[in-house]
C-alpha cells in the first residue's frame, strides 16, 4: 500500500514539472515574440508567435491565453500582407471567442474583422523581413 502511494506521488510530480516545464516554454516563446516585435524584427517575431501559439494549444487547448495568442499571431501576419497565414490562427481565436472561452478578446480587440478583412481597421504594413 505505501508503495502504490509513493508511486502515484512520484506520478504526480513528475506530470507536475513536465506541465512546468511546457508552461516555461509557452513563456519562453512569447518572450521572444516581444524582444523580436519590439526590435522590428517581424518575421522572427512571427515564428517566435506562432511557437508560442502552438504550445499554448498543446499544454492548456480552450483558453483565452491561447486565443490571445492566436490573435496576436494572426494581427501580425495580417500587419505584413501574409494574409493567407493569417487565416488559421484568426479563425482559432475566433472559435474560442464564440466557445465563450475568450470573452474578454472579443471586448478589447476586433478578431471577426481578421477573417472578414472588409471589416479591418487599416494596419500598419512593416517591410517584409
């Protein structure tokens, strides 16, 4: 009996500090999306974005943090007239706003008018990197 309870402990912890650890490297990637977007280094910025994005989705799936960064990832590609690699990330973020998962997205920012670009407010065009 001890022993079966020093397992499943032992279990415990372990999925413990591997769910730390894949929440370090959501941060991690998102970090390099801020340093990489605030230098203008917009196309490292975007795959910094989209690493963070899709380990978002792997470790925490339906929560506003994801769609937030799907809809930053989507802005940002949008903001280099990508706007076929915008598609996927903005109808995720969209999803998840009409789910209710991400209510307060739908407060702050515009996401419909990423997947229907008539209703866009103009964006800033970087050069392309």
């Amino acid at each position: 009996m001890v022993t079966r309870a020093f397992a499943s402990a032992v279990a415990a912890l372990t999925l413990s500090f591997a769910a730390a650890a894949d929440e370090a490297e959501i941060f991690a990637h998102y970090a390099a999306y801020n340093a990489a977007f605030d230098e203008g280094r917009y196309a490292d910025a975007a795959i910094a974005g989209e690493a963070a994005w899709r380990a978002a989705e792997a470790e925490w799936g339906a929560r506003e943090e994801t769609a937030v960064l799907a809809f930053n990832l989507a802005r940002l590609v949008l903001m280099r007239d990508r706007r076929a690699e915008a598609v996927e990330p903005a109808l995720r973020a969209l999803a998840l706003v009409e789910e209710g998962v991400a209510g307060a997205i739908a407060q702050r920012r515009r996401c419909p008018a990423l997947v229907f670009p008539a209703c866009a407010p103009p964006f800033a065009s970087p050069a392309q990197q």
